[in-house]
C-alpha cells in the first residue's frame, strides 16, 4: 500500500506529564501481536485481508496470530475462516452460535488473544494494516493505546459522514469518560490494557467508550479510511440510529437530566401563563380562550411526558438485561492458533 497516497500522521509531541508517565520499552522492543477481526458476511473481502495482514506481520518479523471472529455469517465466511486455517497456523477461528452483533464478537476476539499487543483492524479493510508498525512505534514510546483517528471517510456519503461527525463531538461532550472524536475500534492495545477491557462485562456495549473508560497513556494516529475493499456495509441507517442512542445511554444520564430540566422549565412557563391568563379576564375582562389552545397545551405536554418516559424506559430495559447477568456470547467452536501464551479472558461457562 502506497502510504503516500494514505500517510500515516502521528499526532503532537506529549506534554512533560505525560511524558514523565510513559516507560518506554526500547526502539527494538519486539511483542507478539495478536490482530482481532469480527466478520458477518464478508466472504468477498476475506482472503484480501488475511493476505495483506500476513504481508505487514512478515515484514515486521514478530511473532503473530490473527484472530477472525464469525459473527453468524450466512455466507461462507465461516468456511474460508476454517480454510485459512488449514494453511496458515497464525489464523484462529472464533466462531460465534449466532449473530450476537459487531462490538460483542469484538470482545470475543479479544478474550481469545494470546500476544503482547493486539491490533483491532475491520475486516472490510477500511481501516488499512499497514498502519501496524507505527502503531508499533508508539507501543515503543510506552503508550498502552495508540488508537486510529479518521481524517478523511472515503467510500461513505455526505451524510454518514455528517452524522458521525456530530455524533462523536455530541457525545464527546456529555459523555462521564472523554472518548476521542472522529474514531473508531482500528487501535493497538498493550496486554494489561486488552486484560482490563476484558474485565468490563456488561451486555450493553459501546467499544469506543469502553476503550477510553480503562484509561491508560493513549495517543491518537491520524490516518485516511479507506473505502470497503469488497462486499457491502452491513449498517444500514436504522442501525446506525440505534447504535447512537446504545452509546449516549450507556455512558451519560444526560438525556434523563434534559427531560428533567424541561419538566422544570415547562412547569414554570406554565405557571407564569396561568398568571397572565387570570390577570388578564380579572382586570380586563379578557375571555380565556378555549378549543384550540386548550388542544395545543395538552398534546405538547403529552409529547413531552411520552419522550421522557421513553427516555427512562431506555434506561430501565438496560437494567432489565444487565441484571440477567448472561454470558456475553457461546461458542460454538474455537480453533486457537499456534501462539504461545494464555488467552486475555479465562472462559466462563458457555463463553
């Protein structure tokens, strides 16, 4: 891949705190990596990644895995997994008994991790692994997290691009944990980092926020996403809506408090206009007026009303699955590659 074409920008020098923070591990520090995939439908475009991923892992001259989660394709992903397998002992199959959706086959791909680092990378190859080793360099430097921020969103429309713009600088700004803007999954992560992240079990899960939750000396890497390489995207508009409201609600009460402030403020304006409505038919004799303003004030408050007890029922559904405590996803099988080490989860039961 010609990265001049798609350079790879690191971000500003760090302050002296951070600085003082960072313990390098030396220019020729070499981990083994672990590179994570979740994958639903993508046979057209999994042979292409697994080539040029084994291409920037033979370059580097590390030892490697890469970890392909089947998300309960109905194509033939599973069997090219399994094929890829066969001819390569770096490749570990995931694979998942049912669709249980992008950010939980992306936990699952990190449970099963065995390297040092682990790269987070789509399988569509929007976000490109060439970008690995300066990820790498980071690494390096003592970042536990160097994660990808996109410059430029080729192959998307003017407005997806709109929308995840505004959504990621809306929810930067009433989220409880500062999560970057215009980024997503594509990072590399140190082993304490993947094992914390490991730790964070709950069934409502917004990757990006999780991975700012654990923290850690981060560092961002400025790069231009590449168009899909094959296939088609799988998020349609609708699920793209509801992949907002599941980050908002899953780390800010922000919404609750707004629903709340405009019960305040409705009732207050309420009050001062049943003030100047009395006043007005006492000194000046003003009949009230009837039908139509009556019907104008009752729908608007039950408009509001019904929009905050849908607020709180977003939260309280959340409760509701929280609280069953299932395990995240079932395996149907798992091939581990030839990779030393341990996985970052021990298995629970069922998982």
């Amino acid at each position: 891949m010609d990265l001049s074409v798609n350079p790879a920008v690191t971000a500003p020098q760090p302050g002296p705190g951070l600085k003082a923070a960072l313990t390098p591990r030396g220019p020729g520090a070499m981990p083994s990596i672990s590179v994570v995939a979740p994958a639903y439908n993508e046979q057209e475009v999994l042979g292409e990644f697994h080539r040029r991923v084994t291409e920037v892992m033979i370059g580097i001259g590390c030892a490697y895995e890469i970890v392909l989660v089947n998300d309960g394709s109905r194509d033939t992903t599973l069997q090219l997994m399994h094929a890829l397998r066969e001819r390569d002992p770096h490749v570990t199959v995931v694979d998942l008994s049912r669709n249980f959706g992008k950010e939980i086959a992306l936990s699952a791909g990190l449970d099963h991790t065995k390297g040092d680092v682990v790269v987070v990378l789509d399988s569509d190859l929007q976000d490109p692994p060439e970008l690995i080793p300066a990820m790498l360099d980071g690494w390096r430097e003592g970042y536990d997290v160097i994660y990808g921020t996109r410059t430029v969103r080729d192959g998307e429309t003017w407005f997806k691009k709109l929308t995840a713009k505004y959504f990621y600088r809306i929810i930067k700004q009433v989220s409880r944990v500062d999560i970057p803007k215009d980024t997503g999954d594509f990072r590399l992560m140190s082993r304490r980092a993947v094992q914390a992240l490991s730790g964070l079990r709950e069934e409502h899960r917004f990757m990006k926020g999780l991975f700012a939750w654990i923290g850690f000396p981060s560092r961002p890497l400025s790069y231009r996403r590449d168009p899909r390489a094959a296939g088609e995207t799988k998020w349609n508009y609708w699920k793209l809506w509801n992949f907002a409201i599941e980050g908002i609600t899953s780390f800010t009460v922000a919404p609750l408090k707004v629903s709340t402030y405009a019960g305040v403020a409705i009732a207050l304006f309420a009050l001062l206009y049943a003030v100047v409505v009395i006043a007005k038919a006492l000194l000046f004799s003003d009949p009230v007026r009837g039908y139509p303003s009556l019907m104008a004030v009752i729908l608007f408050l039950g408009g509001v009303q019904l929009i905050s007890v849908g607020l709180l029922g977003e939260y309280v559904g959340r409760i509701f699955n929280e609280v069953k405590r299932r395990p995240l996803y079932l395996l149907n099988r798992l091939v581990p590659s030839e990779l030393d080490g341990s996985f970052s989860k021990r298995e629970e039961p069922g998982a």
